[in-house]
C-alpha cells in the first residue's frame, strides 16, 4: 500500500533547500514539509548542546505533520545531533554528511579534497572521519585506489557564508571578496574536489567555482542525499503514489523574508504559503542524548 504521507525536511535556514530541491526534481511524487529556522540561525557557532536541542525541537514540529521520514538537510544538526535524533525519532532519520563524504571519494582524481563547512562542523572533526572511512572503503573495493592511497584533506571553515546565502547576496562583490578570503588556501592546498559540506554553500557555488577554477569539482550533497532518500523509502515500502502532493513551507522568522530569498533558487512557484511558526515550545529535556 502506498504512503503518502510527507517526507519532513529541516535545516537552520534556506540552505536546507538545497537539499529540498533535490528531493522534489528525484521524487516529485513525493509530499513535503520544510522547517527553516532561520529565526534561531546559524547553527554553525553554536554550542553542541544547542544544536542538539535546536534539531530536537525541530524534529519535534515536523513530526507533528504525521512525517514518514525526516531529512536532517544541514550538516551541522548532522554531525552533532544524528545520532540523539535516530534514538529518539519512530521514523528513519537521514542525514547529510555520509552522501557528501561518499561523492567525495568518488570525484576526486588526485585524492586532494577540500572541506568547506561551518565551524561546528569543522572541530567536531566528524566529516574528516566520513571521509577517511569512506577512502577506506573504496581502498577495499580497489576502487579509485592511486587517488585514495594520496588522499590529503584541508578543511576550512567559512562561517560568512551561512550570512551571505541568508541575505541572498549569492554572487555579488562581497561575496567575491569573501570566498577569495576563505578559499584561497585551500586553492593553494591544489584540491581537485571540494565538498560544500553545508548546506547553504551550493547557494554561492557559482561565485565559489569561479573561485577554485573549472579543474575543481564542487560536491553538493543534496543529490546524493536525495538518493538516500528514495532508496530509503523503497527499503522501508514507504513510496507515495503521487496523487495529492503537497509541499509546506514554515520559519522561525519572516515569511515573507524566507520567501524572497528563497524563491528564486527553489523556482516552480516555490517556497508559497510559508508560516512563522517557532518551536521553542517544545520540551525535549526528556530526550537521551547519544
Ligand atoms: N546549513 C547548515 C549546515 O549545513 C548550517 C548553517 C548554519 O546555520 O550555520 O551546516
């Protein structure tokens, strides 16, 4: 019997519709709802104990949609919080950093691999181990060994990013002037792969390309995400049938704010109808932290 039920998408902001959009190009039939927190962002220079509360709660509104399945679109909720929402959720909770880490290893020539992320992110520590575990895995399967046997990682963190993508100031000056800031090392380290592994970045991935040069591939994990999703939905017999989708839209913050940032990635007529609902209200001091 089919599930139609929605998939429940969340993130600190808009950067989670990077990972939204994919979800909707692969499974169209598919119903969603996406939470932005954007009254509560960033996420990226919080506390990991906040994060985890933040992601909780959020998880706890998306669950009030009868959701079959939740999408943890943001790296930062992924690498601090995963496992304290797989405990403490009835559905399956997907999450964003293995996909990134696995397209990662798959891209790359030289085994030279950049990590963009937000400073929780980064000094968690979490998608270097990604990455290496991945490497291994591929180094067991013989597969892109000479690349994997030279694997090398620089990681930066680039908190202005979050603010720019917010701000939709995607590819203007500052942006310029910022990415050049950030990337230069990491250009000069001569990956050939660089992860955006937040979910913001793919938002200035125009700005940060012509950055790196056209020898450097950008990973945006929203595709390889998605995937996880419908192969997750097909292991778990949870696929729609299509019929009535829907696709809601809330914020901790401006509406209005969200939808004119936010429109014109999303395209489609997309995100419409968006609420401001805030989620502090839930209490989560009862959860198991993991
Ligand atoms: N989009 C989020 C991520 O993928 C977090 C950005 C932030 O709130 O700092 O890490």
């Amino acid at each position: 019997m089919a599930d139609n039920r929605p998939i429940g998408v969340f993130d600190s902001g808009i950067g989670g519709l990077t990972v939204l959009r994919e979800i909707i190009e692969l499974l169209p039939g598919e119903s969603t709802v996406y939470y932005g927190d954007n009254g509560r962002a960033p996420y990226g220079n919080k506390s990991h104990s906040t994060i985890i509360q933040y992601s909780l709660q959020d998880m706890r509104f998306l669950e009030e949609h009868n959701v079959k399945m939740i999408v943890i679109a943001c790296n930062t909720a992924s690498t601090h919080a995963y496992k304290t929402l797989a405990a403490n959720s009835k559905v399956p909770v997907v999450e964003v950093v293995y996909p990134g880490a696995t397209a990662a290893v798959k891209a790359t020539r030289n085994g030279r691999i950049g990590i963009i992320a937000t400073r929780a992110t980064v000094s968690s520590g979490l998608y270097e181990t990604a990455v290496r575990q991945k490497a291994q895995e591929m180094i067991n399967l013989g597969i892109n060994k000479e690349a994997m046997d030279n694997l090398s990682i620089i990681q930066q963190d680039c908190p202005l990013f979050v603010s720019l993508a917010e701000e939709g100031w995607w590819d203007d000056e500052i942006a310029v002037m910022t990415t050049e800031r950030y990337l230069k090392p990491v250009k000069e380290f001569g990956v050939d792969t660089l992860v955006l592994a937040c979910t913001h970045y793919p938002l200035l991935a125009g700005t940060i390309s012509r950055f790196m040069g056209p020898d450097v591939t950008l990973i945006n994990s929203g595709i390889s995400v998605a995937s996880v999703v419908r192969n997750k939905l097909i292991e778990n017999n949870m696929m729609s049938d299509g019929s009535s989708v829907t696709r809601e839209f809330y914020t901790s913050d401006d509406a209005a704010m969200f939808e004119n940032v936010a429109a014109p990635f999303l395209g489609r007529g997309l995100p419409s109808g968006t609420q401001t609902v805030k989620v502090d209200r839930y209490d989560v001091s009862g959860c198991k932290e993991e």
